[in-house]
C-alpha cells in the first residue's frame, strides 16, 4: 500500500509511506526541481492500483514580465517546466517521471528526489518500539542506472506468559534508477539528475520500488504507465473475479437508482482491489484485508462476513475464507495468544511488531465470533454453490469451532456463551464491539468480563440451526436432530434470560453476575437476522432501532443518544457502522419488515452520496441528519475502503429481492420488494450453483415482478419467501408458486 498526502508526496505525516507487509519501507519521498518544490496542479488515482500527477515549475533564466490582465497570468502557467509523474503498484511500485520543456527557451534542470526509509511498523509510526540495525548502500550499474539499498535486521528477546525465545526480522527495500536520459547521482538522502531541455523537449527515467522480504524480492508487476492493468497475474485473477461476478443495471430514474448502481460496482471495485493475493486458493476462492490504510492482514470475522454479504455479487470471497480460516484454527492453550483448540483465528498480523513477538497478533484468536460464524458462512456457500467436494471437507473445522464454544464459553454452567481475554496483552471485550470501552451499562460505567453480549447467543443459534440442515442434507441424521434440539432449547432460553418487557428491546448482554446489560445499542438488530427472534418481538425491535435516538436518517448508531456514555465519534459507542445494516436489511427481510428494511437501505444509499466514489468509510459518526448537520463527521480513523463496508450493499440489495438460493435442489426463490425510489434493477450473470441467469425486477404498482431474462443450466425459479422466512403462511406460499408458473 501507497500512502502520500494530497499531492501525491511522502512527508511526516505518521500513517503515510509505502508499506509492504505491514512495514513501512519509503517513510520519505519529495520532489525538488531547480532547489524547490514543483507547483502541484493535480494528482489523482486512476484506478486502484494506478496514479497520475501532474506538477510544474516556471522556466528559470527568462525575463518574465508580471502580468495585470484579467488572466492573471503566471510564469509557471506561460513558461511552464511541467514533470508528469506515473504510479502503479503491486506487490513493488513502478513510477514514471516525464519532464517537458512547454516554454519557448532552453532550460537547465536540476531535479532531485529526497526519501527515506525507516522499516516501522503500521501500528508504531506514531510511536517507535523496535530499533535495528538499518544500512544502505548505492551502487552505480551504469551511467542511466543505479540501485540505493537499504537492509534492516532486528532480533527481539521475548517472554510472555511462557512463551519464550529470540525472533528475528530481516526486511530490505531496494529503489532502483532505469532508463535515466542522464546520469544519477546520490549524496545526503536524496537521487539527483541534472540536464538541459530544448523548447518541447521531454526527458524520462522510471524509479522502481522492491520490497524485499527475509531475502526474497518483489519486484513490481506493472510497467510504464500502465494505468489500466496489464498482462500479469493479478490483473487476471482481478478481471476473473470481475468479469464473472453478478452485474447490476438499474433505471436511470429518478436519481437514488443510478446511485445505487454505482455504488455497488464501487464496492466490487473495491473488494477486488483487498484482495491478499498470497493467500488465493485458486483463481477463484480468495481473501481480502479487512480495510485500508490500517487493516491490511488477515481478519477472521472481517473475510468470514464479508464473504457472506457479498455472496449476492460472487462466491469467491466466501469460498476463499472458509478454505483459509482452518489453516489458522487453534490447536492447543496459550495463554497470551487467547488460543484454545477449535478456536478460529482472530487476525494474522507480518509487520516487525507481531513478527518480533511484541505482541501475540501474529496468530491472535481473541474475537468470539469467528468460531459460530464459520458454521453459518459454510451453509452460505452450500446454498449457492451445492458443492459438495468443496463443503464436506470443511464440515470438519466447522464442528470444532462450534465443541469450542461449547467447551470454553460457557464460563457459569448457565448455557449462554461469554468471553474473556487471558492474555496480558489480549482484548478486553471479544464479541462485535471489540474495543476496550464499547460495553457499557445504563449509567454510562464499564462492564466488567466475563460477558455474554446478545449477538453472540444468536450466532451460536443460528450456527447450529445451520449445521443442522448440512447433516440432514450429507446423511449424519443423529448429529442433525442434536444440534436442532440445541438450537431450539437456546431460543427459548435466551428470549426468557435477554427479553427486556419494559423496553420491548433485548438486553445488550449478561454482565459477570449475570444480570442484564440494559443499555439500548445496535446489537439486537444482528437478532433478527439470526432468526432467533420471537415473532412478536420482531416488529418492536426493528421499531425501536429506528427511533431518532438510534436511527440518524442515513444509519443506526451504535449505542443510544440519548446514553450518558453516547459520542459521535466513539468507535462502537455512538459511530454509526454500514456492515452492521447488511445484517439488519436481512433480518427485516425473513420477518417481513419490508418498510423498516427499506428505510434502512435508503438512509445506506443515501449515505454513499456524501463520500467519493459512492464508497462506504468503516464507520462514520452518529450525527443526527438534520438542518444543522448537513453531512456527519468521520470517524478519525476510518479506513476507507472497509471490505465489509462494500458487501454490505449487496446484502441490502439481496433483502430487497427477497433473493435466496439452495443450488443442490437447483432452486432460486424470489420474494422481491422493491421501493419507490428503486423501481427497476437487472441482476446479469447470476451464479447459483452450474447455472448462470440474468432477471429482471420491477414495480407495478405497489407489488414488484420480475422477469427471467436469460438462463443457462437448469435452476427453477419461484417466487416465494425464503425457507428461512419466520412470517409467511402456507396460502402466502401456495399463491406465489402458483404465481412463478403462470407464463
């Protein structure tokens, strides 16, 4: 990842620099040109992976003569040196730079390049931990080409909580000077070029950045000015993935439509450009990092429910977690890593930090999620793709992630699932609201762990209700009713212990003396789409999330306004986050909640109209939208892109469709319930198992239809509810069969 300000350089700002691996290699970079700064006119990405910069300076030695007009006219804009800079990157960076003499007199350049290199890691550029030994050394191939290397090697003697020995670290980075029209030169941290320009005369040469990493380099995949991808292995596996995900058309009225397709073809944009090409498992089963500029690693629940909500879009992402995830899973008790056997990884960090053994986030298993939510993405990709080659294998780390928590959480023998960190260094609060004060009571005081939070109830329910079909499905009948036994005694137990009467809203969680948390956030909206919900407190809760205290007109807030402990811009105590609607539009959806899961969708799409590109940040804060707050404010530190920012677009649209596959029966079911403000979408290149369909949604009136463009395989389509729908009869299901077959 490149980081530079907005003109394009590399100053002292902590977050910025050229990082690979989780380590920031170019920790300075700045042009000079005749001893100053070129005058940057305007720079920009071209796609992800690709920039352009256009920056001038005024021709030195002419007699300019200051000009009143109405122009204003400048020297640099009349006499103009201009220097064209392009940049693309992966896994190294390729950046051209192009000098053009646009003057009319000959000019002298003297151009340099200032860097540096520091090899921090992505958590310690605001505050240095590890030091060592960093050299560099110059070395001249030729008169047009040079090399400046830097080698860092570090050892670090460690020991926590009997986890003892000495790592070591050894990085490098290597910048490299090519088809220079004049001679490099290099003294006091900085490249220098000197040469003379014609009048329309342009001058070349290309930097290449290496990283290099325990001895092996990266060099770029991309060449000169290559700003839309070329012929190299991640642009093909980019345009697979691209090409055969599904593609969304909408009318272009009224205007929130052609929003809605934007923004969705940025989020799979955006999606394609995370992708963790070291850990592919094929063309077509893939990770990604969780967001940039912070989360470029491996996060267990971020690749687990980005994979779910975006399988609307494509399967691979789905594929490539659920196939990645059991290389991770735990194996025995540590302490200090949170690891216990069964236990599905948390996050997987490289940089000098982890990989020194200053912390335990190489392989760190402190989120309770991970582990019920493994189960629920494997039925997930069951349904849509039905095969059985890839599914039945990891039938098996699915268990143990599911005998895990059975075996370690339930800490008071009362049935319900808590979490609490053993490491030194591990995170206090494990479930969805992972930072260190998002749990918090009524009065605004922290609780303490061990806690049992509401949503991770349900994603044990709705695991196991999950398993359950898969065994029934593959033939282990005995182990099906035991887990839909387990299933249903966990429903009846968590509505009686969570329901709040009082409130009509679920407790947040059960504090160490088990009573309830009774603080109004977020997390029972994850209730209803886990289904396990009762049906007459479906409604309420929906309701209450969107009461103006919760609900700011463009998303939920995660925690109450009008709580003593409410921030804006608190991570998980007032920010509002767009992963969590994905998951809200699908409950509303299976409780036939069309007008609350639509008020949901509109404030979203509504919502990608205030950032560029129509993308979603991470989290962005609890503003009410109002008169005096126009537009919210970030949240400081959002990464922008967020993986499951993106796939939750898509999950909001699969509620509105109403859209549910089960490939082994080689069905799709419909239920669609389009708005107002979205009265027509096209769903081209559709997978559902071998079969590939385009169809067409629209409204007639007040109901939406839809229409089968186009089908290739055999897959039956009916409109009906999906079997996982808590409100619709059997007439409601008999009417709309009889429906799908009319011609």
């Amino acid at each position: 990842m490149l980081a530079t300000d907005l003109e394009g350089l590399i100053g002292d700002y902590p977050r910025h620099g050229l990082f690979y691996e989780e380590t920031r290699l170019l920790s300075r970079y700045r042009y000079f040109v005749n001893g100053q700064p070129p005058q940057m006119v305007v720079v920009s990405n071209v796609q992800q992976h690709s920039w352009l910069g256009y920056y001038i300076s005024p021709a030195a030695g002419s007699e300019w003569k200051e000009d009143t007009g109405s122009g204003e006219m400048e020297q640099v804009s009349e006499e103009t040196i201009e220097m064209k800079v392009t940049r693309t990157v992966g896994y190294g960076v390729h950046e051209d730079i192009d000098f053009t003499n646009f003057s009319q007199t000959a000019a002298d350049i003297s151009f340099e390049i200032e860097l540096d290199a520091d090899f921090a890691d992505q958590a310690e550029t605001f505050k240095r931990k590890q030091f060592g030994r960093l050299k560099q050394s110059w070395k001249r191939l030729s008169a047009r080409t040079a090399e400046l290397t830097y080698d860092y090697r570090n050892e670090h003697q460690y020991s926590h909580q009997g986890n003892r020995g000495i790592a070591h670290l050894h990085r490098g980075f290597i910048v490299r000077v090519e088809k220079a029209k004049s001679p490099v030169s290099y003294r006091d941290s900085k490249l220098r070029f000197k040469f003379k320009l014609k009048p329309g005369e342009s001058w070349h040469t290309c930097v290449k950045f290496v990283p290099v990493v325990e001895g092996k380099k990266m060099p770029p995949l991309y060449d000169c000015r290559q700003f839309f991808g070329g012929n190299n292995e991640l642009e093909r596996k980019r345009m697979i993935f691209l090409s055969e995900a599904t593609h969304f058309e909408t009318a272009k009225d009224p205007k929130l439509a052609g929003v809605v397709e934007a923004a969705v073809l940025q989020a799979k944009t955006d999606l394609a450009s995370l992708r963790l090409p070291d850990m592919d498992h094929g063309n077509r089963a893939w990770v990604m990092a969780a967001g940039l500029p912070i989360y470029i690693a491996l996060f267990g629940r971020d690749t687990l429910t980005t994979g779910w909500q975006a399988a609307l879009a494509s399967t691979q992402m789905m594929a490539g977690a659920l196939c990645e995830l059991p290389k991770w899973q735990g194996k025995l008790e540590n302490n200090w890593r949170d690891e216990q056997p069964g236990r599905m990884l948390h996050e997987a960090h490289t940089g000098p930090l982890a990989s020194l053994y200053y912390n335990p986030r190489t392989r760190y298993y402190g989120a309770a999620t991970p582990s019920a939510f493994y189960p629920v993405v494997l039925s997930e990709l069951w349904h849509w793709t039905g095969d059985e080659n890839v599914v039945k294998p990891l039938l098996r780390p699915a268990v143990l992630g599911l005998k895990w928590k059975d075996d370690y959480t339930d800490l008071f023998g009362d049935g319900f699932y808590d979490y609490r960190t053993l490491s030194s260094q591990g995170n206090k609060n494990q479930a969805w609201k992972d930072s260190g004060d998002a749990i918090v009571y009524e009065d605004g005081r922290q609780v303490d762990t061990p806690i049992s939070t509401c949503e991770e109830q349900a994603f044990v329910y709705v695991a196991k209700l999950r398993m359950s079909e898969m065994f029934w499905f593959f033939g282990r009948h005995d182990e099906a009713r035991r887990l839909f036994d387990q299933a249903s005694e966990l429903k009846k137990r968590f509505n009686d212990r969570f329901w709040m009467p009082e409130k009509k809203f679920y407790a947040l969680g059960l504090d160490p003396e088990r009573k309830q948390i009774k603080s109004i956030t977020s997390n029972p909206g994850h209730l209803l789409a886990c289904g396990i919900v009762h049906n007459e407190f479906a409604r309420p809760v929906a309701q209450r999330i969107l009461e103006p205290d919760m609900f700011t007109g463009w998303g939920v807030r995660t925690l109450s306004a009008d709580h003593p402990a409410y921030d804006p811009y608190s991570y998980h105590r007032g920010a509002v986050w767009p992963v969590e609607h994905g998951s809200f539009a699908m409950g509303m959806m299976r409780y036939g909640l069309i007008d609350e899961l639509h008020a949901i969708a509109r404030g979203m799409f509504e919502a990608t109209t205030l950032f560029d590109y129509n993308r979603l940040p991470e989290c962005f804060s609890g503003h009410a939208r109002d008169e005096e707050h126009p537009f919210p404010a970030l949240y400081p530190k959002a990464n922008w892109p967020q993986a499951w920012s993106s796939s939750a677009l898509f999950s909001i649209l699969q509620a509105m469709l109403g859209l549910y596959p089960f490939a082994a029966m080689k069905l799709l079911l419909l239920d669609p319930q389009l708005p107002d403000w979205l009265p027509e979408i096209t769903l081209r290149n559709l997978h559902v198992g071998k079969a590939v369909t385009s169809i067409r949604f629209y409204r007639k009136g007040k109901s939406t239809r839809f229409d089968v463009v186009d089908k290739r395989g055999t897959l039956h389509i009916l409109r009906q509810p999906s079997p996982w729908s808590l409100t619709a009869g059997v007439g409601e299901r008999i009417k709309d069969v009889m429906e799908s077959l009319i011609p």
